[in-house]
C-alpha cells in the first residue's frame, strides 16, 4: 500500500503550519490532488533556499499527486515584501520573461512534466491583463485590512515603510489561488513559512469564491545549527545554475555543513529511507564525514546528474582524502558503487608533447596552456600567493622551468591552482 504523501513529508521534517492538517492527510490519503507552489523570478537561477519546496513537490509527486509549478511573472511586478526589510527593486517585463524562461528549465531538472503530470504555469497570463476597477471591486471588497495589517510581513515593515504596491500582494497571491483552483481543480497551495499569511488569505479566498474545501501548509524556514541562514555561503548564494556555482563547488556545500546539521539535511534533500538517514546521521567523529559525502553526492546528483556528481566526489576525494575509502558503511547512495581507484578519470587532463616541452616550459606558460590561469599575469599572482603546486610540492618562484626531469615515470604530472582546480599534464 502506498504510502500517505503528507506521512512522508511529516517524517522527513517538511510540515511546519497547516490551516487543517487532518483534513490534508485524509484528502491526500483518498486520491490524487493537484496543488501548487510559487516561485517568483525575482533572478535568472533557483538557489538552495528553493530546495525545500522543490523536494516536497517532488514527494508529492511520487505519491500520484500533479504539482502546478507556478513562475511569478505577474507578481515578480510588484514583489513579495514577506521577510524583506525594504522594498525590492522594480525590475523591467523584459527581464522577469527572461527569468521566468530560466526557472522552468531548472524546475524541469526536478519535477516530471510528461504528460497529464505536473505542469508549468506563468501568472503573468491572468495578473497582468486584470483591470484595476473590477479587481477592486469584486477581490478587494473580500479583504479586511485590519487583518492584513496582522500579517507578520507586514508587521515587520511598518516601521521602514510599506507602499501600497507591497501592500497589494497578498491580494494577487490569493487571487492566483483562486483561479488555480477555478482552471486546474488545485486544492491546496505549499509555501515556505514566510508565505503562510499570503497562504492563508488564499485559501480563504478561494474557500468563499469557488465554495471548495481547499488547504494550504508551510514548510520551516531552514536554518543551520548555529540558527544562521542556510544556504548562504561568504560568497553569498549558492545557485542551481552550473555556469554561476559549479557543481564542484555546489558538491563542496554540502560536503562541509554542520555535522549537527547531517540528519535534517540527509531527511530533506535525499530519497534515502529514514531509518538509514537516522543511522548515517548519527555517526560519531569522524565517520559523520561518510553521511557528509553521501548527503554531497546525492545533491548534486539531483541538481546537476549523476557524471557531474561522480567528477566533483572524486575530485574532491582525490584533494583532500576519502571519508570511507573501504567502504565500510552501509549505505543504499548510488555513491557507494563509485572508487577511489575512479579519481584520476574524473581529473581534466591536458596533453603535453614533447616539441612543446622541448628543453623546458615555463610553469607560467603551462598554468594558460592548461587552463588554470587566463593569462602569464594572472598565473603570476597566483604563484606568488601561494596557490600554484606540482603534485604536493607547492611551487613559490615565477620563473620556475618544467623540463623533462620534472615528469616522473608515468609522464603525469598534477598541476593545481588554488584549493578547487587541478589539471592532469600528460607528456605525449
């Protein structure tokens, strides 16, 4: 018998606030449902902060139930104020179309949007044709602004000022409940905790308007051990979008979080089963490093595929050592039918022939000809920072000469660049 979706999500730490959760687990235990959850295009990529809903729609998913992905093209005009201090920029149309295009391709990396399954919609195509009059008269007149002045996104403004653009949002956010419900039978709308206000005057909405029993849940703001932000790195964001976070560094995110974070984070992005995500999480020092490896692999593979996966665990595996390199603990991750002996196939490399060699190359004209530096100026700098090695050996000295002697037996040598990039020479 197949599992409750709304169990599934309990168990695996997803429910924060439901309007009537009794009433969700029975709906979601008799049949399939359509819901949806919003994402604004307030950028050009998804981050880790839109995980969390991304993996509850995808559960959802997995238990019969069509998701509607729901793109802000029509709200993105104004902007969600819910845990904003000030304003958001306006953005032009040209710019949110374009970052709606961007979104649907990444939720189309998580979400199966085959036929008669989930679905993309754009709010842009009911918001923004709406005629202001008739929005007021027949949505305005529903809402009571004593209660929207309740709001925690808006008790949270009142004292840096809130214009009456943000102050409309609730309104359109609740109105695209409504008409979800009206066009696709959508019973009940996800969010994170921040929307629950914005969630709840929806269903309220729709309640009144389409005279449906219809649900709305938020799922908890995600925070690190230490109760700081997650998601967020001294870089800032850590995106979805290869060409703005590699996968190499997206692997490396999870391979470094809190080790008191392990369980919660192995629960909410893995498929593993939970028994094995409470085992793997509470390892002790150093084993934990396993779960970390797991938890690293198993995200990226989500995010970025399983090749890119393996590359960024075997590189990383190779710089700075493999947690389980026996293979000792148990785990059902595809991760654990990948070796070390993999690593040196997941390492670029670059041929080196001897006519180029000749009686010696300059390290700086090796470090462009490899492409770990763009030009002699830049491998200069990084040389005299410290950030250049040969295999283990850090090299200190710009003018340093790589000539035959400098290859061993193999004719490989390992040329690095700072902490993440390396290249394999191979002498031809």
């Amino acid at each position: 018998m197949q599992k409750n979706a709304w169990d599934i999500l309990q168990e695996r730490g997803f429910i924060y606030q439901a309007t009537d959760a009794a009433s969700i687990q029975k709906r979601l235990g008799e049949g399939p449902i359509t819901f949806y959850i919003g994402f604004d295009p307030t950028g050009n990529s998804l981050h880790i902060g839109h995980l969390l809903p991304i993996m509850a729609m995808r559960w959802l998913q997995a238990c019969g139930h069509r998701p509607l992905a729901l793109v802000g093209g029509g709200t993105a005009m104004i902007g969600d104020p819910s845990g904003k201090m000030e304003a958001r920029p306006i953005m032009t149309v040209e710019t949110i179309d374009e970052n709606v295009r961007c979104l649907q391709a990444q939720l189309a990396r998580f979400l199966d949007f085959g036929e008669g399954k989930a679905q993309m919609v754009n709010n842009a195509e009911w918001l923004r044709g709406l005629k202001f009059l008739d929005f007021l008269r027949d949505i305005g007149s529903l809402f009571s602004v004593n209660k929207m002045l309740t709001a925690e996104s808006v008790k949270l403004r009142m004292a840096t000022g809130l214009s009456f653009l943000e102050f409309s949002y609730p309104l359109l956010q609740a109105y695209d409940f409504n008409t979800l419900c009206e066009k696709y039978g959508c019973l009940c709308e996800f969010g994170g905790q921040d929307q629950w206000g914005n969630i709840v005057a929806g269903v309220d909405l729709t309640r009144r308007l389409q005279q449906k029993e219809v649900f709305g849940a938020t799922f908890p703001l995600l925070l690190k051990s230490d109760g700081t932000k997650f998601g967020k790195t001294a870089g800032g964001a850590v995106w979805l979008d290869a060409s703005r976070t590699s996968p190499f560094e997206y692997y490396q995110f999870w391979r470094n979080v809190d080790d008191g974070d392990v369980q919660k984070l192995l629960g909410y992005f893995t498929a593993l089963p939970m028994d094995e995500v409470r085992r793997l999480g509470a390892l002790p020092s150093p084993q934990i490093n396993r779960a970390k490896e797991i938890l690293a692999y198993e995200a990226t593979a989500l995010a970025h595929g399983a090749d890119e996966a393996k590359a960024a665990y075997l590189a990383a595996g190779t710089q700075f050592g493999f947690a389980d390199p026996e293979g000792q603990i148990a785990t059902s991750s595809a991760v654990a039918q990948i070796t070390a002996a993999d690593a040196n196939d997941a390492i670029p490399s670059v041929e080196l022939t001897q006519a180029e060699l000749g009686e010696g190359i300059g390290l700086l004209t090796l470090m462009v000809k490899a492409g770990l530096c763009a030009s002699n100026g830049d491998a200069r700098r990084l040389i005299l920072g410290g950030g250049c090695y040969i295999g283990e050996e850090r090299i200190s000295d710009p003018k340093t000469v790589v000539t035959i002697d400098t290859f061993p037996a193999n004719g490989e040598i390992m040329l690095r660049a700072g902490k993440k990039t390396r290249k394999r020479i191979v002498l031809k």
